[in-house]
C-alpha cells in the first residue's frame, strides 16, 4: 500500500492527465473515432441493417464508379463548394459596412447576424415559400420587372444554386461575425501610416487591413468549407433531393441510399460516405498542418 | 479603425449612412419578416392570395394557439430541451476535463490526442451515421431522447476541447506551479484555481453549444423517429409535411422553433460571440 501509494504521488503528473481525460476520451473514441473505422469496414460489405453482412470486397467502389447518381451528387458538392466560398467576401464587406460606431450600431450588428443563429430547417422553409412559383416574393419581384416567373426548385438547371443562394444567407451572417471581430483588432498605427502614404479605400483594404484579418479569413474558408461538405439540411428541407435527384448532394444521397424507401443499402451508403470523408481530409489535413505549425511557433 | 469612422465625414455621407442602414438591414431581413408576418395572417388571406401585403386582419393569438393546441409543437419543444440542455451540462463537464489535461500537462502523445479532436469535429457526420445508428440501438437508447444526447456530448467534445484548451493555456501558469508548490493536489488545482477562472469560456461554450443543438436536425431525424423522442426540428418537418398549404400556421410553428436560440443569442450575446471567436480566430 505504502508503496503504492508513493507510485501515484512520484507519477501523479504522468497519470493525473489521462484521469482528467478518461471519460472524455472514451466517449469521443466510442462515437466518432471508432465509428469512422466501422463505417470504412461496413463499405465492404453488402447488409441492410438488420440481416447477415456479405463481404464484397470494393464492388460497392467499383458500382460508384458507373453511378449517375454518385457522379451527380459529387458534381453538386463541388458548386457547393465554389459558390459557397462567395460568403467569406459578402461577410467581409457587410462586416465594412457595420465597423461604424453610430447610435445604435449594436442593435444592428446583432440583427444582421439573426440568419445564423436560427435553423437551418427554418432557413429553408422560409426560403421555400420564396422560391414558390405561385406566390413567392422572388417571382413577384421577377414579374415586377417584366420577366416571367421561374420555379426555382422544381427546375434541375437552377434547384441547386436556389439552395445554395438560401444557404449562404446564413453563411454569410456567420463570416460576417468573425470579420467583425477581427476588424476590432486592427492595428490603429499602421491605418494611420497607410494614410499618410495615401493609401486609401481598395488599396488600404488590400494591403494593409486584409492582411492583419488573416486569421478570421482562415476561420471564415475553413468553416465554409465544412458547411459546403455537410450540406444536408437545406437539401432534405427544401426538395428533398429532387426534382429528380437533380439537387442531391453527397451527403444526402449517402443518406437515401442508407434508409429510404429506395431500400437499406447501408454498404453502399457507408461507400458514399468514404469518399465524403476522404475529400474532407484533404481540408483536415491542410488545417492540422498549419496548427501544428502555430503550436510550434508558440513552443 | 477601418474603414475610416463615418463621423469625420461629412454631413451628406453621415445622413446616406444613416439611412441605408435600416434599409439594408430590411432587405437582409426580408424573408424572416415575411414569414413573422405571415405567421398572424388569416387562413382567408392567404386563400385570397395576400401572401406578401399586408395582413387584413391580425390573427397573432388564434395562429399560435392553434398551433399549440392542433399540433404536438409543445411537444416537440418539449423534446428538444430535453436534448439541448443534458448535452450542453454534460460537454461542458467533459471538455473542462480534457482541455484542462490537454493544456496543463506536457505529456507524451500530447499534440496527438489534441488533434485527434479538432479532426474529429470537422469530420462529415455522415460518416458517423451507420455506425452511431447501430450503437444506439444495440444500447437500447434509439428513438430517444438519450441516443441524441450522448451522440452530442460525445462529437461536441471536438470542438469543446478545443475552444477550454486554448483557453486554459492562455491563462497565467505560474497559478498552478505555485500551487503546486505548495502541495496542493492536482485535482484541488483543476477545482479551485482553473474552473473558477473558466467562467466566462463555460458561458460562452454553453450559449454556442444550445443553438448548435437545439438546430440539429441530421442526427435528430437519424437517431429518432415519432412525436416521443424527435426535437422540434425534424417535429417542424414532419408538420410541414402534414399542414400543406397551411402557411400561417407553418410559419407560426418556424417562429416558435426558431425563439428560444434567438432568445438566448440576445440575452447572451457577448457570450456568444466570444464563443465563436474565441474557439476560432485566437
């Protein structure tokens, strides 16, 4: 015991870490680090959910592979992906736009920044009704101008960028918020030396006050990209992947396949999922990189 | 400050300022002010086609109620503090834990459990889906309200982490090496020196943590199903399915879901925003 004892108290810093982060740990491994693992063996088997898992090796890649669909989805993600990327400079210039002390600047800020705090489920709905063909604001507007109305979700060449237009209202609140922060930081002097050198508008943005909003740009790229590659709400409320899985994106049709009424092919679902994850590690991978360097620099 | 302070500019800018920016904010605005204003409309104005002008009459109590009394919108509701507020106590204890590990201690594998958590947050969640689908069940929790909560406390511990680590290492460690010192014991050190000065990280994570929850709506449609177990927002998408055409009433319901996190971002929302930055750009 005494022994023991003196064990815990010569070690206590070597074991009171792991102690601290027991439960945490376990819980994270359980759920998602194991998961991910069992999601990449399930990839190769043929099962429903329920009955007995048939090994099929890669014919569950290699069916991907001749798959309208998949090749659809995947198509999708990208738009996703590029159009999405258009929050970070809407964002910056709305955060330029608010970076004014007026009465009542506050209020404002906290309104503009409404569209991230709600649902993406209500995001959508609300988006739903104007896009809807009959009465939406938008062919109101449309029609005020003197152009016919268009059914923006119930037409395969434009399903997707509607979506991707109600996405990046959100979106854009949310980028909006980390420039604001980040504009707060700006350092007063080197404004200041920019404008005696005459720097002004475009100019001082590019040169002296973007580069000082590096860190909020990183945020800002990094977490619109998660959100281009989760894209699943907005898809399963606004058309539910229609019209004719012409709106699908990975994600979704990852999750039709699953468990839908097209049947329970979690194998093939758990496929679909793989090649998510892999295009979303190369991203993982790039912002490890680059803490990894920070950690250093800080040692 | 940049762009240069509208109050050195002159009059004319100053007042343009001043009025394009309720402007812009009601165009930014506009699809939640239609939806707020079709939510006390009429059944009859909206059979009438009067979808975006003014309401003829003002049915603010009779919608809502009905949505109450019509619907299991309570329930829903209901459900979803159920989940929210277990998931927000328990990531917070748990992420206190492991940021305090992470940050305090200088151990081998250190760096690597730290980024093990930060990949895991942005790891698409489909990935997790037929797994975490198959672990609940086979606990015994699918279809309710617990295979939700433990999911969120497990995958928030990503980003939880994260967001208490960096905090604790910008605290001053000289506290805990004179503690030590002293003889005081680790877990003394982590109780009475390190939560104490957690305070305004926990605010932060817990505001940031309920809206995170209380939106979900991927896990809630996967790891339940029915009026029991699932929170308002798969509760919002099935009513949708079932009110068709009935927009004031589904507007009334979107409202509703749509509070309590509005709610909390305006009573909290220095928090709130610390939270986002502060876990995000250092």
């Amino acid at each position: 015991m005494i022994n023991m004892n003196s064990y815990l108290k010569k070690n206590k810093l070597k074991i009171a870490p792991w102690l601290f982060m027991a439960p945490g740990l376990f819980m994270f491994i359980t759920y998602v680090i194991w998961p991910i693992v069992g999601s990449i063996n399930i990839s190769f088997y043929e099962w429903d959910g329920l009955g007995e898992k048939t090994w099929i090796g890669i014919s569950n890649y290699i069916e991907l592979f001749d798959d309208e669909a998949f090749y659809k989805s995947l198509k999708n993600n990208f738009i996703w992906l590029i159009l999405y990327m258009l929050a970070v400079p809407f964002g910056l210039f709305m955060a330029l736009f608010l970076n004014q002390s007026v009465r009542g600047i506050r209020i404002y800020k906290s309104m503009f920044f409404f569209p991230f705090v709600i649902s993406q489920v209500v995001v959508g709905l609300v988006f739903s009704w104007f896009y809807d063909p009959n009465f939406g604001l938008l062919n109101i507007i449309i029609e005020f101008f003197g152009g016919t109305g268009i059914a923006v979700l119930a037409d395969e060449r434009y399903v997707t960028y509607g979506i991707i237009a109600a996405g990046l209202w959100p979106q854009t609140a949310y980028c909006m918020i980390l420039y604001l922060t980040g504009l707060n930081s700006v350092d007063a002097e080197q404004i200041e030396a920019g404008r005696l050198d005459n720097a002004k508008g475009w100019k001082m943005l590019w040169y002296i006050i973007l580069p000082q909003l590096k860190p909020a740009t990183f945020i800002a790229v990094v977490v619109t990209v998660i959100g281009a590659l989760r894209s699943f709400d907005m898809v399963s409320i606004m058309t539910a992947g229609g019209p004719w899985g012409s709106s699908r994106v990975l994600a979704y049709y990852m999750y039709e396949k699953s468990f839908s009424e097209y049947g329970f092919r979690m194998g093939y679902g758990a496929a679909i999922a793989v090649i998510l994850f892999l295009i979303m590690m190369v991203y993982i991978t790039f912002f490890l990189l680059k803490m990894y360097r920070d950690e250093k620099a800080n040692q | 400050m940049f762009p240069k302070p509208i109050e050195n500019s002159n009059i004319i800018t100053q007042s343009v300022y001043r009025v394009a920016l309720p402007i812009v904010l009601i165009i930014w605005l506009l699809p939640l002010i239609a939806v707020a204003l079709t939510s006390v409309r009429s059944g009859g104005d909206l059979f009438a086609g009067n979808y975006w002008g003014w309401p003829t009459s003002f049915n603010l109590l009779e919608n809502y109620t009905s949505v109450f009394e019509n619907t299991p919108l309570a329930k829903y509701m209901w459900n979803s503090f159920r989940v929210t507020i277990p998931t927000v106590l328990g990531t917070v204890a748990l992420s206190c834990m492991t940021g305090f590990a992470l940050a305090v201690y200088n151990f081998k594998g250190n760096l690597l459990i730290f980024f093990m958590f930060i990949a895991g947050n942005f790891v698409p969640f489909q990935i997790l889906m037929v797994p975490v689908r198959d672990l609940s069940v086979q606990m015994g929790v699918y279809n309710s309200v617990w295979a939700l909560i433990l999911f969120h406390i497990a995958f928030q511990a990503g980003f939880c982490t994260l967001f208490m680590r960096n905090f604790i290492k910008a605290l001053p460690r000289e506290l805990i090496e004179a503690a030590r010192v002293e003889g005081v014991s680790e877990f003394q050190i982590f109780w009475y020196i390190v939560i104490p000065l957690m305070k305004p990280a926990i605010a932060a994570l817990s505001v940031l943590i309920f809206t995170f929850i209380w939106n979900d709506y991927f896990w809630a449609t996967v790891l339940t199903q029915g009026v029991d177990s699932q929170p308002i927002t798969a509760g919002l998408h099935s009513l949708n399915g079932q009110w068709i055409s009935q927009w004031h009433l589904v507007s009334a319901g979107s409202i509703v879901a749509a509070l309590p996190p509005v709610i909390m971002f305006f009573t909290m929302q220095k928090h709130f925003i610390a939270g986002l930055t502060l876990g995000a750009v250092k």
